[in-house]
C-alpha cells in the first residue's frame, strides 16, 4: 500500500520492487534496484525516509523517521544494505553497506557508519555511533559514542545511562513519565496522519537482463533438475566404485 501522509508522497524509483502488502506512508524516498517485501512497513512521520540503492528492506521490518516542531529524526539508510525480517529501525543514520539482522532494534539519534553491522536481536540504542566497518554481537546492547557493548545481563546497567524519554519524546522525567508519553505521542500522530490516503499500487517492472557471467540465464535455470538429476547419478557412480575397492582390498 501506497499512502500520501501529511500532504507527502512516496517517492519510489521505477526500478525498485514494491510487494503488495507491504506499506509505504509519506515522505520516503526509495532509490534504484531496491527490494521491500513483504509486510514492511515504511512510514515517515514528519521527518524524511530515504533508502539507497540495491538496499533490500526484508519481510516485517519497521522503518520510520519521526520529527515535530521541537525534535527532528529523519531515517537514512545507505546503499547496498539489507535489513532483516522484523528488524526495527527509527529516526537513525545507516551507512552504506551496512547489515541489519533479524529482529534488531536501532532507535533514534543512532548512527551505524559504513560497512557496520548489528547481529541477530541486538539494540543500538539512541544516540549511539557503531563505527565503520564494525559488529554488534547477537543479543547485544551498544550504547555510546563510539558505541560500548554491553551483554545482555547489563541491560539494567545501561537503562540507567540512557535518557530515552527524554530524547524520543521531549518528556521530562517523573513518576508519570510513560503515561505522559503516550498521551504525546498519540496527539503527535493523529495530527500527523488525520488526512492520510491511500495511492495507487507501485507499478512493479521486471529488472533488465543482468551482463554475462552474474547469473544464469533463463534456459540454463530451467535445466537445474537435469543437472542435479546427473550429478546425483555420478556420486552414485563414484560410491559404487568406492565399495568395490573396499571389498577388493579386504579380499587381498
């Protein structure tokens, strides 16, 4: 789904795919040869989205850019990534080449510099540099700039270093502090979404044949039973033959 959010239009190259069920809301900028699949969802919320080319945006991820009259968090994500399936990534800086694995969460402010990557369920948590060309451990939590990593069991060690109401929400800290959150939030987006509609569908093209030598071409795909079928007969063969030189020897 194709949705026109607070007067803003996707932006989605010709070249890029588009799946059906996957929602794409607002101010997005989808470069070329990109791929979101599946139950992604893709929204900006009063701040810019931009994907770079060749970046694939994988089944049930959630990308958003937020941004109001005092805080601004637009989303950048950088050319030639892959964010994984239920991935949750907002108001964040993501360079190019980066990878971010299922299930990892990456809040505002943060910043992952080129060729960086977050591994299965970790957290980058708000303002926080991963630097170029370096990992986050699966379960993980970095926190810093530059970013320290921490084990899962020093979670309640780094929530009392992080100002999250603060930073996300503009929400000084008290006894109420969720409650009050919530109650900003909720007006914050129905203010931002109380005209959004619904576009036409993306119109999906199928990509160019690829130059000689980067994938098979459609005949030799449809010949890969074949040549399994064949190579299957050869190990047979080669295993027949390995028995008979066991025996062989045993009879000497």
């Amino acid at each position: 789904m194709i949705v026109s959010s607070n007067a803003k239009k996707p932006k989605i190259h010709s070249s890029s795919y588009v799946a059906p069920s996957a929602t794409i809301g607002g101010d997005v900028t989808i470069g070329s040869g990109c791929a979101v699949l599946h139950g992604a969802v893709v929204v900006s919320e009063g701040a810019p989205l931009t994907i770079g080319s060749d970046t694939v945006i994988m089944e049930n991820a959630v990308l958003k850019a937020s941004g109001g009259s005092v805080l601004q968090f637009p989303l950048s994500i950088g050319e030639r990534c892959i964010v994984g399936p239920h991935a949750y990534v907002v108001g964040a800086t993501i360079g190019e080449g980066c990878f971010v694995a299922a299930g990892v969460k990456i809040f505002n402010g943060a910043t992952l510099e080129d060729g960086s990557g977050v591994a299965l369920g970790a957290i980058v948590h708000v303002k926080t540099r991963v630097p170029k060309g370096a990992s986050v451990p699966m379960q993980h939590i970095a926190f810093g700039d530059p970013a320290t990593i921490y084990p899962p069991d020093k979670a309640p060690e780094v929530h009392k270093l992080v100002t999250f109401y603060e930073t996300v929400f503009n929400v000084e800290p008290g006894d109420d502090v969720r409650a009050r959150a919530a109650e900003t939030y909720a007006k914050f987006l129905r203010k931002t979404h109380a005209h959004d509609a619904a576009l036409d569908e993306h119109k999906n093209v199928k990509p160019p044949p690829r130059r000689s030598g980067e994938e098979p071409p459609q005949t030799q795909a449809t010949e890969v039973d074949k040549v399994v079928d064949v190579m299957m007969l050869e190990l047979e063969e080669m295993e027949h033959r390995r028995q008979a030189a066991i025996k062989r020897q045993k009879g000497r």
